[in-house]
C-alpha cells in the first residue's frame, strides 16, 4: 500500500504479489478508504481460514 509512489511498480521489484497492492490518495479520504480496504480483505482471509480448517478449500495469496 502505498501513496506518492507508484506502489505496482515498486512492489513488483521486490516481488510483492500485484493482488496484495493498492495505491491510495495522500489525504483524509484516501486514508480512510484505503485501511477500510485492507480491513475488508482481512475480514474475508479470517472467513477464508475458519472454512479452511473446516474441510472446505482456501487459497490465501
């Protein structure tokens, strides 16, 4: 994540998978959007990992 830079480019030097990257806009609004965002996925990854160790099949990147 990352705002100012370009967060794809740079995130692929460092081999960053380009599905775990989000560009954002340095401001009040942009900050917000961006950490809700990112709690969303993590929300769905929690969901993802308690099916997982129910038996169902999860791929967390």
């Amino acid at each position: 994540m990352g705002a100012n830079q370009d967060s794809y480019a740079e995130s692929a030097r460092l081999g960053v998978d380009q599905r775990n990257v989000q560009n954002y806009e340095a401001s009040d609004e942009g900050v917000g959007e961006a950490f809700a965002s990112v709690s969303r996925a993590y929300s769905q990854r929690r969901a993802m990992s308690s099916t997982a160790a129910s038996g169902a099949d999860s791929k967390i990147y």
